[in-house]
C-alpha cells in the first residue's frame, strides 16, 4: 500500500477559524486574532474500516458490572495493561473551548435563511474546534495565541491549538511552507509558547511531522525530530498546565512500532515534551481503528503510564471510504462530538481539529469552508 501523508494545506490567514463555545453561542472576543483556516489534509490509499459493530461503545459506563461478593473473596490483581486502559482523568475543565470567529460561524450568521443554516449551526457551528496557526509570522504568533488561551481561561474551558510552521512540511508537496529553517522554527516555537497563557490548554504539535518523515534523510529526520522534541521542553515549560501531543498518522499508514520509534526519537515518550499522540488528523478512519491503533502505537512507544492519545473525529462517522478517496470523499459523516470524557482507557479526547465543512479541495477551494459539503456530513 502507498502510505502518503494526511498532508496539510496552508491556505493564508483568515479572520479566526473557530467559535468560542459560550453556552449562548458567542459573544466577541475583543482580540479578534488573526488564525489560519483549518488546512487540508490529504490521507493516503486507505484500508476499509470494520463495520460499525467493531467499534467500542463509550456510552457504556467504563467499570464492569458488580458480581455477587462470595462469602471468601480472593482479590485478583490487575494487569499492568488493564491499568493502563483505565479511562484517565479529564484535565481541570473538561469543557472544550470555541472560539468565536470561524469561517462556519461567518456562514451561518450571513446566512439566516438558508434552508441549511439551521443543521449546520447546531451539528458543527455550535461544536468546539482547534484553532490551527500555520502561516510562520513570527511578529505576531505570541498575541494570536494569547487571544486564543485567554479567551478559554475567561470561560474556563480548554483551547486546542495547533502549531504548524515546521519547515519542509509535507515534503514540499500541497502544504508547503512553514519556518525557512529549524533555527527560526525553534524561535517561532518559543514566540508560540510564550502566548499559552497558565491555564488549560491542549496543543496537537505539527500534523504529519512525524508519520510524514520518511521524505527526509537520515540526517534531516534526525534534526526535525531533535527540534520537535525541543518544541514540546518549551510549550510545557511555558505553561505547565499545557498537555502536548505528537503526531501518530493514523490507523491506515505505518506499522505501530515504526511510528513508536520515530515518536520515540522525538520526544513522544518523555514527560518533559509529551502527553502522547494524536492521530487521523483530517483523516476519515474509524474512532475504533484510531483506539485500537493508538493503544498499539503508545504499547510500542514506552514512557510513563501517563501517556495518553486524543483522535480526531470530525469526519469520520462513516469511517474511510473503501476506494481511498481522500478529498472531500462522498459518503461522510461527522464523528463522534469533541470531549474530553471519552470513557475509554488511554484516550484522553475525541477533537475535532478539521473543522468540518473546510473543503480538502474538491467540493470547494481548499481550507475555505463549503456549505454543501458541510451540509452532506451534517445531515
């Protein structure tokens, strides 16, 4: 199987990319920060997810059920793996923040009569998302970000920003761009960190940095790798409340243990950088696929029992398509909804980091959002 990237679009600078999740749906953010349109990701040939029966229900209350005492109990001990698929604990705020300008906030509001408006307000407008940074404007990235985190601390609710200025992202392909070298990188990262504020935050560190590395040589692998490392010391030195997560790819790409070693190499399983992984950023696979994988992928990885992963749900509903599309494939349907309580065991979030509705290019321009599209995942 061809394994490409889930690589990203950078598509400029918009005026704000998500809604800030007041219950009363918004309200200005003074700052009004300047963050760039969620990119388009483009996945590799996929593999067909299993059928819905396979997937793991998180309804279900995660501790078994009680069985009758016997009059001579004999306590079994848990395996080590039973403990680490315990559901973990929610950060601080388990509500998750929405910024208040985004490209489907700006559509719904110009557009009250739409037949539309009204699913595509309450199924994706009203959902939180991540607030990608992904134009390398290093002048400005510390007050962006701050506008952001301050305006979750306001609400007591936990932003997920995404930093994305690696250089060489995407091997030069569609997403090219990002910092001119590691050195300016390593500054912009430091500029980004200074802008997490010191309450809860969850940063998704560079989509396809890490499972998109096979592009490099040996030696530019190793220096990226050395510079996301450094990335992850610095955004939780900077706030400590931060929780960091490193690209994992996703369920349809590389083996579990070629992932760990390359997360392993960038700092992915070292408390002082990480929290763990992300995965199917953009991408299509089912949330079943992506637990089953990340728990393979962190088994492989090592590090503290801490490690957790967050999975992207924003448009896999229907799981991957059979025939490998990857550009605003038909037959999609929005995942589960952003949280922080997923009750499974080493998955700390289901987020939706493509904001559904940004085009990957087919139905509309990329990263600019697509009513009908968005319409199709909704209904």
């Amino acid at each position: 199987m061809v394994a490409a990237a889930s690589v990203v679009i950078a598509v400029g600078t918009a005026a704000g990319m998500l809604s800030a999740l007041g219950d009363d749906g918004g309200g200005a953010d003074e700052a009004r920060p300047e963050v760039t349109r969620s990119p388009r990701l483009q996945s590799p040939p996929v593999v067909p997810s299993p059928s819905p029966s396979a997937a793991p229900s998180v309804s279900a209350s995660p501790s078994a059920p009680a069985s009758k005492a016997s009059p001579s109990p004999s306590p079994k001990k848990k395996s080590a793996k039973a403990e680490k698929d315990k559901p973990r604990a929610a950060a601080a705020s388990t509500r998750l923040y929405r910024h208040p300008r985004s490209q489907v906030l700006d559509w719904v509001r110009a557009h009250p009569g739409d037949p539309r408006q009204d699913v595509i307000e309450s199924r994706i407008a009203d959902h939180p998302a991540a607030v990608w940074f992904a134009d390398y404007t290093p002048g400005t990235i510390t007050s962006r970000v701050r506008a952001v985190t301050s305006g979750g601390a306001a609400e007591g609710r936990v932003p997920v920003v995404v930093p994305y200025a690696i250089p060489d992202r995407d091997c030069g392909g569609h997403s090219q761009g990002g910092a001119p070298d590691l050195d300016a990188y390593d500054d912009w990262i430091d500029r980004f960190a200074a802008g997490l504020g010191s309450g809860d935050v969850i940063a998704v560190l560079e989509p396809d940095s890490v499972a998109q590395a096979e592009c490099l040589s040996a030696g530019e692998r190793a220096d990226r790798f050395a510079s996301l490392a450094r990335a992850g010391r610095v955004l939780k030195d900077a706030n400590p409340r931060a929780r960091v997560y490193f690209d994992a790819g996703h369920s349809g790409w590389h083996a579990p243990a070629k992932q760990a070693g390359w997360l392993r190499q960038a700092g992915a399983a070292s408390a002082d950088s990480s929290d763990g992984i992300f995965s199917n950023v953009s991408n299509f696979h089912a949330t079943a696929d992506e637990v089953a994988y990340d728990r393979a992928v962190l088994d492989a990885l090592g590090g503290p029992a801490s490690l957790g992963a967050v999975i992207d749900t924003s448009r896999n509903g229907n799981g991957a398509p059979s025939d490998g599309e990857w550009c605003d494939p038909a037959g999609r349907k929005l995942g589960r909804a952003p949280t922080l309580s997923t009750g499974m065991g080493r998955v700390d979030a289901y987020l939706w980091v493509k904001l559904p509705g940004e085009s990957d290019g087919c139905k509309g321009k990329p990263g600019t959002f697509t009513p009908s599209y968005a319409y199709d995942l909704a209904r």
